[in-house]
C-alpha cells in the first residue's frame, strides 16, 4: 500500500509538494483553510472586473515554473521589458534594450543615473554576491539606485529595497534579465487553477495542530507516514513553534478608467507619493474589464489616503485621477516575508519527527521559491520514506 502524506496549505508550495509526492507514487492528501487553491495567488470578479488579489506578475523563466510544465496550458501575456520613470515631470522608458533597443536613449541618459554608475550596477551583476543588505551593495552605483533600480525594485519587494538582503535581490534581478514577465489572460488564479488539476484538496479543513504522523484539523484528524506544513509563513511558523517571519504588506487599488484614456502597456514608476508602481491591464489582457471600460491598478506600500494616491496617479500619469472610479482596494497584511541580509537562501525542508516545511518564507520570497520549497520538501519526504 502506498505511504501516506498530509500537504497542509495549497498555496504554490503545498500544491508543488503534493504534485511532487504523487509523481514520487505516495497518497497524498492536501488540507487548505479555504475554498481554494492558491493562497496569496487569487484572482475575483467585480464588478464584470477581474481582479487579482494584489497586482503581480508571472516570469516564464523561472526554472521551478518551467519544471511544472503549466505555462503551456495557460495565456500569457507578455509585459514589456521596460519601465516608464517620471522623474522631474518627465518620462524615461529605460529596460531591456535587448528587446526594444528603443529603450537605449533613455537607459543612456544621464538622467537616469551617470554613466559610470551603470557600469559599475553591470560589474555587481557580473561579481559574486557578497552577504549585505541591497543598499550596502549598491553604494557604489548610488545615484543610478535612487533614480531608476529603487522605484522599480521596492515594488517588486514591497518594501525598501535598501533593506533586503542582497542575495535575494540579486537571484530576482537575474530572473528579470533571464525572463520576460507575463500577466494571465483570465487572471493570476489561473496559474493555481491548472497546478492544482488532479489533486484531491480538502478545503474548509484549517490545520490546527501538526505531531509525528497525526494533523488535527476544524474537520477531523488525519494520520499520514509523513506530513508536510505549507501554510502562510506567519501560520506555519507558529503551528511548527519556529520563529515567526516578518511580513511585508501591500495594497493594490483598481481604478476604472476610460478604455483609451491612457495608451502606454508600460510599469510606470517614479515620484513622490505612496504609489510603488501602476499599470493600465487592460492594455494588456483581454478580458479584465467589462466591454467600454479599461483597469488601472496602483500599489501602494504604506498606510494613504484615497486623496494621496490619487494625486500621485495624476503625477504618474500626467492626467486628472480625481475622477477615476475606485472598483476595489485590495489590502494583503502579509504580501511577502522579509527577506534580510545574513538569512540564507534555501532553510531546509525537514524538521524531524516526519514532519517537513516549505513555502516563500524558506527560500526566495518570490513564486520561484515558494514552488523550489515545495519540491525540495516533497524530495525529502520522499528520501525519508524510502529509507524505512
Ligand atoms: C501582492 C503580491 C504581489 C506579489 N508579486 C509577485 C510577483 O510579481 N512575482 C512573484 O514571483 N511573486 C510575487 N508574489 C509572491 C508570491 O505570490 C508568493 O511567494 C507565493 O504565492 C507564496 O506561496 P506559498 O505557498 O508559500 O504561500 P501562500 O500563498 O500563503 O499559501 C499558503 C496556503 O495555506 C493555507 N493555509 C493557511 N493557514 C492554514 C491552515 N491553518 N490550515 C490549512 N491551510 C492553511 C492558505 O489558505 C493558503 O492557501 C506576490 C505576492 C503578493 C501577495
């Protein structure tokens, strides 16, 4: 009879491990608190709008995705390669110039940061990364930091990016240079969708105790020969008695927008105010908003009123945002754990007693490492269990 295991949480991780797991040939049963899979990947409809709960993007190129074989089965959008930045009331469209050598004017432009510094941000690339915060690191390519890397980044972290370690950073920009970005026609929540195809999930089953072999749940207790926790990393910290990471917070607010008020498919970037980065998605995606509408999505980081943020749209996109009707406000508490200089990398998946760990929180706070840490616990499990 095949060994049983218990997946706690079907956020990438729990649904990584369990897809894992049944190609290893174990019964494997997923407990998830909700209604469905996915976790902090969740796409609504409001409104006729298709909202993902907290703006985020999907990169093709990471290796863990590619394993998965799922980005075939969905559509995906290609987003530029590059960013507007308003600085000084003007725009600059740096990125890739390997994709658009259009964006070479800018990406050279001394107002986005001195050329020398630009040389030195590429030798960084190029060095081994050294165990600092991000800031430390980027002291000697200061000014290009402030001006472009940093309004671009911080939304890519959620927070300041000064204070994130600088490995993880690195591993996310070289993602970005390795990949292109791609939204999902239909939403994010597609890409939890078509991971959890041919999993059995017991939802409404919240996890409220793990011991060797027994997981006690709101519905009942579950015996298994192994058990894997992959619940959010605040929850699996404290269900395991770990030390509980520090979470970074977001908002994302979906405005509605007239469908040609605003032409540019470009991340843009830039000003003073609370909006990290805002993006017209329905110059991209077919299907977000209803027929006649278009969505723009702002996210902010820190605690703003509706007046700030819009005021800052205004700058951002050199238009009246006053007007714009306010669909949704997404507010997520517990968006990314903080990932500090001195934490390593990849923490191990098995904590003993058959009991093993994983989820964003145990590698880089990204998809690419909430769907390695679900692997890499279900190849532990599966190397304990073919040891017995
Ligand atoms: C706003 C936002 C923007 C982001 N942007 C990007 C991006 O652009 N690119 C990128 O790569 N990553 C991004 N991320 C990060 C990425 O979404 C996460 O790293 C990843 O989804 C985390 O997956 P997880 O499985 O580790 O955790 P979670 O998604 O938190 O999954 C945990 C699961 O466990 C369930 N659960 C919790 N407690 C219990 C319990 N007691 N019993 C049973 N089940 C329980 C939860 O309901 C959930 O389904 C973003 C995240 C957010 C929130």
């Amino acid at each position: 009879m095949a060994k049983r295991v218990i997946v706690c949480g079907a956020g990438l991780a729990g649904l990584n491990a369990a897809r894992n797991l049944l190609s290893f040939g174990f019964e494997v049963i997923l407990l998830e608190k909700s209604d469905r899979p996915g976790g902090r990947i969740a796409t609504e409809l409001v409104d006729g709008f298709k909202l993902d709960r907290g703006f985020q993007v999907v990169n093709p190129s990471y290796s863990e995705l590619r394993r998965t074989g799922v980005a075939k089965k969905l559509d995906l959008i290609e987003i530029p390669k590059g960013v507007d930045i308003r600085i000084a009331s003007q725009t600059f469209r740096v990125g890739d110039f390997r994709s658009n050598l259009g964006y070479l004017r800018d990406d050279l432009s001394s107002s986005t940061g001195k050329l020398s510094e630009k040389l030195k941000f590429l030798a960084y690339l190029l060095r081994r990364p050294e165990e600092l915060s991000f800031g430390e690191a980027a002291a000697s390519f200061e000014g290009f930091f402030e001006r472009t890397l940093k309004p671009f980044l911080d939304g890519v972290f959620l927070t300041d990016s000064r204070q994130i370690s600088n490995r993880v950073a690195r591993e996310l920009i070289g993602w970005f240079i390795k990949g292109n970005p791609v939204l999902i026609n239909g939403g994010i929540g597609k890409l939890a969708e078509t991971l959890s195809e041919g999993l059995a999930i017991e939802y409404g089953a919240e996890v409220i105790s793990v011991s060797e072999k027994e997981v006690v749940t709101k519905i009942g207790k579950f015996d298994a020969d192994a058990i894997v926790v992959a619940t959010d990393p605040v929850g699996a910290a404290t269900l395991l008695g770990q030390p509980v990471p520090e979470m970074n917070s977001c908002t994302t607010w979906y405005f509605k927008i007239k469908p040609d008020e605003i032409r540019s498919n470009h991340l843009r970037v830039g000003g003073i105010g609370p909006v990290a980065n805002s993006l017209v998605l329905s110059n991209l995606l077919d299907d977000c908003a209803p027929e006649g509408a278009g969505l723009l999505q702002a996210t902010t980081l820190e605690d703003c009123a509706e007046g700030e943020v819009r005021d800052h749209l205004s700058y951002l996109w050199d238009r009246d945002a006053a007007d714009w009707e306010l669909i949704a406000r997404n507010e997520i508490a517990g968006a990314l754990p903080r990932h500090g200089a001195g934490q390593g990398l990849v923490a191990s998946a098995k904590l003993g007693n058959g009991v093993f760990v994983a989820g964003d929180w145990r590698n880089i706070p990204a998809q690419q490492g909430a769907l390695l840490s679900g692997r890499l616990a279900a190849r532990a499990v599966n190397a304990l269990l073919s040891e017995r």
